[in-house]
C-alpha cells in the first residue's frame, strides 16, 4: 500500500513538473504571438493600417512613459533610477529613425510587494502585475528582478496591456536592446522569426504574409549565441524552408531577433513606418497622453539682467523632458527633482522688468504671469579663453542697459584719473573708450583681445561704466598670465 502511495507521489509531482508553467530557466521574451491572437492580427493587416500615408507630418512624436518599480514589501530593492533614466536613452537612440521619442511622465511610482518581487512565474501573475494602477495614455513599464523572461510586452490587440522587464535585463552596460525590443512589440513589431502567420522562406517570396510580415527584414531561423558570433556575424547556415531557397542570411543587429543583446542596434526602415504607423493610428492616446504640468512657484523672484541667476521653479506633474522659457526664452536646466521641481538658471533678459516664466513639455504648458524681475546689472567684468599668446579672449563687461563703458589691458599697476583709479599701468596692450563702446539691452558687452606679452607676464584687464545719475563707476580687476 505504501509502495503504491510513494508511486502515487511520484508520479503528480512528475505530472506537477511536466505541466508547469514554471520556467527552469529565463527567455529572452515573452511576447511571441499566440495561436488565437493570429486572426485578430491579420485583421489590423488587411485594414491598411500600417501603409502610409501617416496622418501626422514628419517629426517627433513624443510618447510617455509611467514607470513602475517592484520593490520588496519593506520598501528595499527596486531598480535605480539611474538605470531607468538609461532605458530611456536607449529607447530613444533606437527610435530615433522612426521620429519617435520617450519620456518619463510623472515620477517614478514604487509597488512594494515580495510576492511581485520574488515570485512571478505564470502569464496570471505577470498580468496581475501589469494591471497595478496603470496610467491611462502612456507606457506602463513594470520593473521587476524575478520574472522568467527579459521583457514582456502587449501588442494592440493583447487583453492586458503593458510591459513587464526584467531588471537584469534592462539598461546594463551589455543590454541596451531589450527595452526597445519590448516597446518594438507595443508599436505591433513582431519577432523577424516569428512562424505564428507562417514560415518566411529565404527567397523573400512570401515576406507580407508569413515572418514577421514586414519585406526588408530577411528571413531568420531564431537567433541566439549558438548561431550569432561575438562579432554579431551569423554563423548558422542552413537553407531555407521553401523550395528553391537560398540559405539564410537573416539579420543578427535588427532590434526584433534573438540576436545577442549587445549585436541588436537597428530597426529596419519598414520596421520604423510599422511602429510609428502604429502609434499613430491604433495608439493616438500616447500622443495626447501624461498630465501637464502645475507651476506654483519660483524662488528667487529676481536675477540679474545678464542672466545665470539659479531659479528653483515648484510645483506638480513635470515631466522629465519639461522646458522651462523666461519670457519666450529658454533656460538651462541645472537639476530635476523628480515631478515637483525644477532648478534653472536664467538666460539673460531683453530687458529690465517683470517677464513670465513657463514650463513646457509635450502634455501641456503653465505660466506665472510677470513672476520674475530682472533687475539691473553690478557693475562687474570677467574674461574667458586661454592665456596662451597670441589666442584670442573675450572680456566681458556688465552694468545698466545701453550704459557706455571703457576698458584697458596693461601692465599691473596704479592709473590715476580725476574720477578713478585703475589697477593699470603702462605699457597699455588694449585701450577701448567709452565712446566707442556701449551695453546692449541686456547691459552686457564683449570685446576680443589677442594675448601678448612676455611669458608669464601678468596683464590686469579693468573697465569703467558710466552709470546713468550715477557716472563712472569702476570694475574689478582681472589678471592674465600670458603663456608660451
Ligand atoms: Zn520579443
């Protein structure tokens, strides 16, 4: 009895292990098309839906991206945001040719669960995952270090929507490929193996309807190490499936193979106008899709006129793209903190006065109506460039707009004159009279001088601004090595 027990055992754990969906090892992706998925797809393929014309002109069209971070349920582990910040980059060098680019819509929302974390390893348990708060009209991108495949993806057709990556795969220094392979599959690029529709015979002969149904990718027989060298050359031979084939020459850089990760760089230009007739067409939610942004505030209120000034901008919902404009013009980014702030600093004004300040990014716009002040310059000069003789540097002086300004280059020393005292003297290597030389509206100017002078002589360069109700009001004083 015991005996026949034992059996029993043995054989429903054999049973148990033969039925699993439990994968020993990880795929390279999950998202090969189902046999009850093929008519639905051909579907969308006799529509015409995928041939041009696009209805949007030629440009980029911006996509957003929700990204979603499994961490264990104490809140440790996850991905670094450094990591996702790279997924991005790779997926927009890889679209780059089909005029599509990504960014990161909100910040970065965390689902702390063990069970998400450890234990996915059924097609229930990855769609359990990808139905967590998705945001509507962007990428939900689900991030997790335990799944049995490197990415899983949803065609426009899939029940469940989204992508699933897992974190070993994802931006690594050797796998830049897995991301766009996955967001490849979202804009309904299918495997250039793919045998759901039909075998693709080498000869190319039936490319529409059987592969991966698009003509200038070449035929594959299923790439992987075994038949891809580290050289990214195929190695695999073999003739083709159809009669009278030649042998196969698919190809190991097209992003949609199972070519080795670091050898997958390129879509096809088919493969391209697919993926963006696809957004255009059968995702248009993408393009109107994040929430726009919400500017609050700005601190400091006022900055200089010559612009530099540093302006930390609060508030909600900024992209990871956003642009921030000084009335119509645009500031450089010094820093992001995640959705709710902005540090920048300002470029010069046209102007003294009140201007708007706007963020902007592809879901929207807001602006402060007059909530910064450019305020008048300090009387100031500094140069750039190199001291090497006879290369060329550009002294700057800054005061009040459209003030008249002076400046020399000489020999250290003590100029005295009946209104100041310079940090000059003699021999004098540039003299500029305030006659010659005026501020713009931005109360800055430029001069060039070419270094002269002995090696390692010093030269002090110092100006004067005639400040309106003021007049002359003198600079600091700069120094220059002049170097062999
Ligand atoms: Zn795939």
């Amino acid at each position: 009895m015991s005996t026949h027990r034992d059996l029993l055992g043995v054989l429903v754990v054999f049973a148990t292990l033969l039925c699993s969906p439990v994968l020993a090892q990880t795929e390279e992706c999950g998202s090969f098309v189902r046999p009850g998925e093929v008519a639905g797809l051909l579907l969308l393929e006799d529509s015409g839906i995928y041939e041009g014309p696009e209805t949007l002109a030629l440009g980029n069209l911006d996509v957003p991206l929700t990204f979603h971070v499994v961490r264990r349920s104490d809140g440790t582990g996850g991905l670094a945001q450094s990591r996702l910040n790279q997924a991005v980059i790779d997926a927009n060098i890889a679209f780059a040719s089909a005029g599509i680019a990504f960014f990161q819509c909100g910040e970065t929302r965390f689902i702390d669960s063990d069970a998400f974390y450890f234990d996915i390893d059924t097609t229930a348990e990855t769609n359990a995952l990808r139905s967590t708060n998705p945001v509507p009209n962007t990428i939900n991108v689900y991030f997790s270090p335990n799944v049995p495949y490197c990415g899983i993806s949803s065609f426009t057709t899939s029940s469940v929507q989204g992508i699933v990556m897992n974190n070993g795969c994802t931006a690594t220094s050797s796998n830049h490929s897995t991301f766009p392979h996955e967001i490849g599959h979202y804009f309904n690029l299918y495997h250039t193996h793919e045998t759901a529709f039909g075998t693709e015979c080498t000869s190319g002969s039936n490319c529409g309807s059987a592969g991966d149904l698009v003509c200038d990718t070449p035929a594959d027989p299923r790439l992987g190490s075994g038949n891809v060298s580290t050289q990214c050359f195929y190695t695999g031979g073999g003739t083709g499936p159809c009669g009278g084939d030649p042998g196969y020459s698919p190809d190991p850089l097209n992003f949609m193979s199972y070519s080795r990760s670091n050898c997958r760089v390129r879509f096809s230009t088919q493969q391209d106008n697919r993926a963006r007739s696809t957004l255009v067409n059968l995702r248009p939610g993408l393009l109107s899709g994040c929430t726009p942004p919400n500017l609050v505030s700005i601190a400091p209120g006022s900055g200089f006129l010559r612009g530099g000034t540093a302006i930390t901008l609060n508030g909600a919902d900024f992209a990871s793209n956003a642009s921030v404009r000084f009335e119509g013009v645009t500031a450089e980014i010094l820093q992001r903190i995640g959705s709710t702030s902005i540090v920048v600093a300002t470029p010069p004004g046209a102007s003294e006065g009140a201007v708007d300040v706007a963020v902007n990014q592809p879901s929207g716009s807001d602006v402060l109506a007059g909530a910064f002040t450019y305020t008048q310059n300090p009387v100031e000069i500094s140069w750039t460039g190199s001291g090497v003789r006879g290369s060329n540097i550009t002294i700057r002086v800054y005061g009040p707009a459209n003030a008249r300004v002076g400046l020399a280059v000489g020999a250290p020393g003590m100029i005295v004159k009946p209104c100041c005292t310079f940090c000059l003297d003699r021999p004098i290597d540039l003299a500029v009279r305030p006659s010659e030389l005026m501020l713009g509206a931005n109360g800055e100017a430029a001069v060039q001088w070419q270094v002269s002078g002995a090696d390692f002589e010093t030269k002090n360069i110092q100006g004067v601004v005639v400040v309106p109700g003021v007049g002359p009001v003198v600079t600091n004083c700069q120094s220059v090595t002049v170097f062999p």
